[in-house]
C-alpha cells in the first residue's frame, strides 16, 4: 500500500506577461483572448484535487501571475479554505507594487520568489527585453522592509 501524501500543487496563473525574456517561450503561448486562471476555476480543481491534502501550493504562470486580476482573491481563498496550505508565488517584480507588497504579505504568502534574471540594468534590458530592472530592485527591498517590519 503507498502513503504516498502530494506536498506541492503548481497553478499556472496566465500566459500573459509584461516582460518578453529571450530564453522564454510565453510569446510561442499568447493568445487573444488571454487564458488565465479564475477563481471559479480554482475552486473546482482545488475541490476535485483535495487541496486540503497538500503542503503548499505554488502559483507561477506561463507568464507573469501578478497581470492576472484573479490571483490575489486567489490566494484570499486558499487562506480562507485550506488554512494549513502555504502559498509561494513565483514573480518577476515588475508588477509588485507597495499596495500589492502589502496585500501578499497580509495574505500570508509564505514564499516570494522573484525571477530577475541579471545582476545589471544592461544585463537585464538584454534578458527580459523590458527597461524595468531599478523598479524591480525598488519593489524587492520594498517587499522585503515590509515582511521584516511586519514580521512575516
């Protein structure tokens, strides 16, 4: 007989982004209009897939999940309904806002992890094909003043 118990569910969130990185291939994946994951959506799969049995749940896209509107009441309800489920949110920053900082922070994501791709502004230009790296930089140590303040 397995125990087998799963630790971790993954959820692409959307195949929109707001970066173009050379060595991805979300651009092969656009479409209009975008597909994105809804908060209708993720009851019924989280429901059929018994989230209630696994560790953590880890959103990331084949984009970038912060463009989709649904994934903060998201991850509100994995709070709500499965309390003991952690949420990692994979980003790459560009979209991190203060207001939205705080609002992931207040929902217990347990797991920012950014995807910044580069050391420098030129490195990263060339990498994500957007001029974003000093507000990225900017939205990171805000995040992190923030949890530290708060002590999440």
């Amino acid at each position: 007989m397995n125990n087998f118990e799963p630790h971790q569910a993954s959820f692409l969130m959307t195949n929109r982004c707001n970066a173009r990185c050379a060595f991805c291939l979300v651009g092969d994946y656009f479409q209009d209009p975008p597909k994105e994951m809804t908060l209708d959506k993720f009851k019924t799969i989280a429901g059929n897939m018994r989230l209630e049995r696994f560790d953590n749940v880890m959103l990331s896209g084949a984009g970038e999940p912060l463009v989709n509107p649904h994934t903060l009441p998201i991850i509100s309800y994995v709070n709500a309904e499965y309390p003991r489920v952690k949420v990692f949110l994979i980003t790459n920053g560009i979209a991190l806002t203060r207001e939205l900082s705080g609002q992931l922070i207040h929902n217990n994501v347990s797991l920012l992890s950014f995807s910044v791709n580069a050391g420098t502004a030129a490195v990263y230009q060339r990498t994500m094909q957007v001029d974003a790296f000093d507000r990225v930089v900017e939205n990171i140590r805000y995040y992190q003043e923030l949890a530290k303040l708060t002590g999440k």
